[in-house]
C-alpha cells in the first residue's frame, strides 16, 4: 500500500470514503502516510446530524486545508456530497412559530451562520446537498453560497416561510446553479407551488428532474403539474424538466370528521387522472405511501435516499419506487 502511486491510494480512499465520513477517518489513523494521502478526499461525503457537529467539521476542513498548504500541496479537501440533518424542534404551525420566535432568535442566528459558512467552505465543490431543517436556505437560495458544481438538491421548506419573502419575492436575478439536474423539495403549507417552482425554473433552467414531496390541495401543486403536461413544451413553466416526481401529502389520520380524509382521495384521484394526458416527451410518477395512523418520517427518506446515492444507486429518483401509489 505504502508503495502505491498517490493518485492510486486517492482512489481507492475516495471508493472507501462514502459513508459520512467514518471509514475516511480510519483509514486516516492508520499511519502518518495514509492521513497525509486521504487528506484531499476523506471529506468526500460528510453527514451531519446535530447542530454542535457543524463547527467540528469546519474545525476539521480547515485544519486538513492548513496541513496541505503546510506540505506545499496545491490540492484542497473536496466534498462532494453533504447531508444536514440536524436534530432542532420544529414548530408546528405558525401561532407555535410565533410564541417560540422571540426566544430562539439568538440560536437562530448562530445556527444561521454556522451553516453559512460551512456551506461558504464547501459549496465550491459540492455535487449533492441534502438539507432537512425546516428553516431559511441560508445561503442556498439568496447566493451568500454559490455552488456551481451541484447537482442533485434537497431541501425542507419551513411551515413560516410564506410570511417571508425569501422563496416568494427572491432576490433579482436569482442564485444560478448552472449544474442542476435534480431538485427535491418537500413542501410546507405555506408554499406556492407556481412561484416556487418558476423561481428555481430562473436560477436552474437545465433540471432534468423534479420531484415534490408533499403537494397540498391548496398550493397550486396540481395546477403546476397541469400545467407541466402541456403538449407543446414551449408552454410549460419549466421546460428542460424531461421527469416528474410527485408525493401528495399524506392522508389524514381518521377521527370522528371525514372529511379531510374524503377530500385527500379526490384530490389523489385528480391527480391519477392527470396522468392519462401525459406527453410522450415527459415522464410522470406519482408517489406516496400510507402509514398505519402514524406521520410519515420524511427525514428518515432523505436521509436514506442520500445515502444510497451516494453509494452509486438512484437515491430518491428511482423509476418508480417503493413509495408508487399510482397504479
């Protein structure tokens, strides 16, 4: 091993290092010559789960970022693929939001600039961003971090953020992400799906791929997807978008009121009619799965989905998958 060339030993440590980041850390405790190769590519995938662990990693880059410098290297720690997911008590609805704004403000604004300048480090080389908090792009969406290099986005949006202007009254022109193919978003109440979706149709016009988690009756989700299935491409929102992924909401819990229940089966009906008027130029699934009275974990999926494309498979875009409910 200790004999290979470097740029062998970075390969095989880049195939290692798709687990979050342990088995780049391993090796990298092997010896003083394995820590010194995997330095530019240990940082391949990283997952970050807690808020605390922002700053270690940023901690961590700068100190392998120092340490090449120092031995004169011209390359850099490189990450490709990043998942953050850290454990914060979402409010659930906007008088909660309300009552606990004020109190959290100060959190707010440290987790704001923790992830800013993560994101700052690392965006250069990103590929993949999966970003579960329920709270501002934080760079993502307004261009503090550009990311010319990415490819396949997730992101969360926050049950408030109709009452800003950060998704419906973007900055002009909007953040370009000239490498974007595949954008997932999980949608809150609080958005509106043709604005939305015509902000990222701006900043990213060469999507392949679009998947929305999450569609309400009332965002003008299925209006959009209408819209989407018009037979001249020219007249669609969103023209480069070649497949669609959609997952209503999930089915109320049944109580003592049906009719929440009774309206989301017409409105997934509405949907599964949609689908007889399909283009031959575009590909649309219908997605979603039931769960025995209990919420979906939409966290747990995409965090499962990152990592299983991050290990080379499809990830959330698999055609179709296990969550198909149109049949």
């Amino acid at each position: 091993m200790h004999v290979l060339p470097l740029e062998i030993q970075h390969g095989i440590f880049l195939l290692a290092c798709t687990d979050g980041g342990r088995t780049g850390l391993a090796i990298s405790l092997t010896s003083r010559s394995y820590r010194d190769a995997v330095r530019p590519v240990r940082f391949h995938s990283i997952a970050v789960r807690a808020f605390p662990h922002i700053a270690d990693v940023i901690q961590s880059y700068k100190h392998d970022l120092a340490e090449l410098e120092a031995s004169g290297s011209t390359l850099k720690p490189r990450v490709r693929h990043l998942l953050l997911s850290p454990e914060s008590k979402q409010p659930n609805d906007a008088n909660q939001f309300a009552l606990e704004e004020e109190s959290s403000a100060a959190e707010d604004e440290a987790y704001t600039a923790s992830v800013v300048a993560l994101l700052q480090l690392v965006g250069p080389t990103l590929t993949t961003l999966a970003y579960t908090a329920q709270l501002r792009f934080m760079g993502i969406g307004d261009g503090v971090c550009p990311m010319p290099k990415l490819e396949e986005l997730t992101v969360f949006l926050n049950p408030c953020e109709r009452r800003s202007n950060v998704l419906l009254g973007p900055p002009h022109p909007p953040t370009s992400y000239p490498a974007l193919r595949r954008p997932h978003i999980v949608l809150s109440w609080g958005a509106v799906v043709p604005e939305l979706m015509g902000w990222w149709a701006e900043a990213a016009p060469d999507v392949t791929d679009v998947r929305l988690t999450n569609v309400f009756r009332r965002d003008g989700g299925s209006a959009w997807v209408e819209t989407m299935l018009d037979e001249d491409r020219a007249k669609r929102p969103y023209r480069s978008v070649r497949r669609l992924f959609i997952e209503p909401y999930q089915k109320p819990i049944g109580g003592k009121c049906g009719n929440p229940r009774v309206q989301h089966t017409y409105f997934v009906k509405a949907l599964k009619d949609l689908r007889k008027r399909v283009p031959g130029d575009i590909e649309f699934v219908l997605k979603g799965r039931e769960s025995a009275g209990q919420p979906l974990n939409r966290i747990a999926d995409v965090e499962r989905y990152w990592m299983d494309g991050v290990n080379g498979g499809p990830g959330g875009w698999r055609w179709p998958d296990e969550a198909t409910v149109a049949r």
